[in-house]
C-alpha cells in the first residue's frame, strides 16, 4: 500500500531535502529510521525539495510499505527514534499511483524578517535593518500574482522544462518587530521565494522602482533581480492535494 507521511523539519542541521552524497539531506535521515523500524528498504518521494537551510511546518512524502502496521504507533516509534529536529505529525493512506510531488495542487512558503536584531530568532529570520516602505513593497507584490514566467526568479541551469507558474496569493504583514511574506502558487523554482524577496526588498528600499520590477518580472533573465535572501527566514508552510487521492 502506499503511504503519505506529514513531516515538518527545523533544516538549520540539513543540506535541505533531498538525499546527497557529500551532505546530509533529511530524507535520507528519515530513510534510515523508517528502514530500521519496518525492516525494508523504502525509499520515500517528498512533495518538493527544500534549499539547504530552509524550514519546513508542513511537508509531505510517500512510500511503499508491504507489511501491515498501525500509524499511530509507528508515529510514536519514528519520532523517538528521528533527532529532535525533525517530526512525522500524520500518515494516511492514499491511491496507489499517487505522488506526492506530482499530485500537489498548491504550495505557501512563508519568509520571515525581523526588523530589529534579536538573538531569539537567530537561525529563524533574516535580519533587515534598512528602512522600508511598505505600501511600494505591497504594490510591487501585486505585480507576482496571476500566470507569468518567472525564470528571472529561478536558479540558474534549474532542470526544468518550463518557468511558468501561477501565484495565487501574495502578500505582506507585519505584526510588532516581524515581517512576513506569503506567497501561494502551484509550483515553485529552485531559489524562486528567496530571489523574489530579495528583489522586492531592493523596491521597499528605493533602490529599484515598482515600474522597473514589472520589468525584471518579464525579463526571464536572472541577472537582472536581487539577491537572493538567506534560508534561515524561509518555511515551507502547507501542501495541498485533492482529497480523492485519501483513501482513509
């Protein structure tokens, strides 16, 4: 039967998601538990790969498991046994051919900036310190959502056939001494959040126009956005998918 596992990861110890030779990626840590405790080899399909760095509040993976087992016991064992950064929250069963990646229907990220410096959050926000206007950052903000192609946003050489991806939400809120970005779409780049906030940051500060973002936006050419932000202020919030694919 196949498996979709909810997990959620603090990934300041990890080289993001995915499993490397050189690096420690969080799926091959839980891999490795999942293959002790059950016994087999089970590889696992996250829903999307994370940047080294990057946090993670809700994220799912699915796999293959031939023997029977009771989730919420197996959830107790996988938990004591995965270091105390990284959680599995729910396991559900789904429809045989069912991806996690593929059958995602909608990503949020959130990243998290914190205006003044506060040791609490290290590790959890990137510190900006230069002053903001937030009514020119809302405005060029506007300008994400909708259709468009956003290679001027992506990783250089990313393997991908296509830049096309819908925004369906996209905004900024403070509260207090933190400020969030929240961005919705269907799918993300490589590095596309961090070079959006990176570029949208160079507009809330002057230095670029909101006219001339619209123009970075239509470009297609990454040499011409911001830069791209650390990973310590970015989440990935909450993956989406059809309920039909639920079996339970």
């Amino acid at each position: 039967m196949r498996y979709f596992f909810e997990i959620t990861y603090h990934g300041k110890n990890y080289h993001g998601w995915q499993t490397q030779s050189n690096a420690t990626g969080v799926q091959q840590v839980v891999e490795e538990v999942l293959n002790k405790l059950l016994r087999e080899e089970i590889p696992i399909v996250g829903s999307g790969r994370t940047d080294t760095g990057v946090h993670c509040a809700q994220q799912f993976f699915h796999a293959d498991i031939t023997k029977a087992f009771d989730p919420p016991n197996l959830i107790i064992r996988l938990n004591s046994f995965l270091p105390k950064d990284i959680a599995i929250r729910s396991i559900r069963k789904v429809k045989p051919t069912v991806s996690a990646r593929y059958n995602a229907v909608e990503r949020t990220y959130h990243y998290h900036i914190t205006r003044v410096k506060d040791p609490l959050r290290g590790g959890r926000a990137f510190y900006f310190y230069k002053p903001l206007d937030l009514s020119t950052l809302q405005r060029a903000t506007t300008l994400l959502t909708g259709t468009h192609d956003f290679e001027c946003f992506s990783k250089v050489k990313s393997d991908v056939n296509h830049f096309i991806c819908e925004v369906k939400e996209a905004r900024w809120n403070q509260k207090g001494d933190l400020l969030v970005f929240t961005v919705t779409a269907n799918r993300f780049l490589r590095g596309m959040v961090r070079a959006i906030v990176g570029t949208l940051l160079e507009v809330g500060t002057g230095k670029i126009t909101v006219e001339e973002f619209k123009h970075i936006l239509k470009s297609k050419d990454r040499k011409k956005a911001g830069m791209n932000v650390p990973p310590d202020g970015l989440y990935l919030m909450n993956v989406k998918y059809p309920k039909s694919i639920f079996i339970n």
